[in-house]
C-alpha cells in the first residue's frame, strides 16, 4: 500500500519548538509527515507505508531521519547519544565510506518514549510523491528537513543534529 502518513505528539521533543502553526487534534500536534514509496525511478521499491512506519517507530536513526532528529532533540531528557559506526560492505568485508548514525542501546529508550508520546495516522494514496511538497508548503512540520528550509524551527533542528554528530564518537 501506498500513501501519506503524519506523526502526532502529545508532548513537544523541544522546549523550543513553536508549534503554534501546527496542526493539532484531540491534544496531539502534527510535526512530521512522509510518504512510501518515494517517486519511481529506474530502481524498484517495494516499500509500503506500513514498512515506512514501522521504521519509524522501531528501527534505527540509520534509517530513520524522524528517529534520528527526535533523538537529537532528546538527547539529554532521555541521556542516549549519537554514535557513528562504520558497517561492514557485504562485498569487501571493508568498512563503508560513510559511517552510519545511531543510538546503539539508546534506540530502545527512543522507541518507548515514542510509544508513549507519538501516534501515527496514514491515508493510502497511489501516488504519494505528488502530495508531498504540497503538504510541506501547506503545513507547519517542524520535524521535516527536505524541502523545509522555510520552517522557523529549521535552524534548530539542524544545529541539534550538527551538535550531537559532532560529539559522536569516532569510528575505528
């Protein structure tokens, strides 16, 4: 299934954070939204939204720029911290050019305050590349990075994130 999902939070991941131009219901605002599968290309993707989701919410900051930017913002309220690892190429056994960020143990901690503070909604749509500039033009979504410069808490956003990957530990 294809579409479009938001995620809803009953506490703000900032103390910063203005959300005054967000959309809220029933006590819960929309910071994030997304879509699965990206716009087609020559390579296929059979990510759905539920796979989508689902890495969100119990995968990694790897993979997961929600994850990664709500674990920046937290960092210190739930004492977790970036760590940048460099995985294994499966055709070399060499490490990766790039290293890859994550929480290590502290992914876990993400996950529960997650459970407890964010809910997810989705509507199925066939094409969901086509609503997703509308939706970051048309909406406050402070957890959104691309395509969302224009967001004032931008600026925040990637300093946090600049600041935690900058005390991350080195990979050897």
């Amino acid at each position: 299934m294809s579409g479009v999902y938001g995620w809803w939070f009953d506490v703000l991941p900032s103390e910063v954070m203005d959300s005054s131009r967000c959309e809220t219901q029933d006590g819960l605002t929309l910071l994030y939204a997304g879509i699965s599968p990206r716009a087609p290309s020559t390579r296929t993707n059979p990510q759905t939204i539920r796979d989508r989701i689902k890495n969100h919410f119990d995968g990694t900051a790897s993979t997961s720029t929600l994850r990664l930017s709500l674990g920046c913002l937290l960092a210190a309220e739930l004492d977790i911290g970036l760590q940048l690892r460099r995985p294994r190429t499966a055709a070399t056994s060499a490490p990766a050019k790039k290293p890859r960020r994550d929480f290590g143990a502290g992914e876990q901690v993400l996950s529960a305050w997650m459970a407890e503070h964010a809910f997810v909604s989705w509507i199925e749509d066939p094409e969901p590349w086509v609503r997703e500039g509308e939706l970051i033009k048309g909406l406050d979504l402070p957890l959104n990075l691309q395509g969302n410069r224009s967001n004032p808490f931008y600026p925040e956003l990637k300093r946090a994130r600049a600041e935690l990957t900058a005390r991350a530990p080195l990979p050897r």
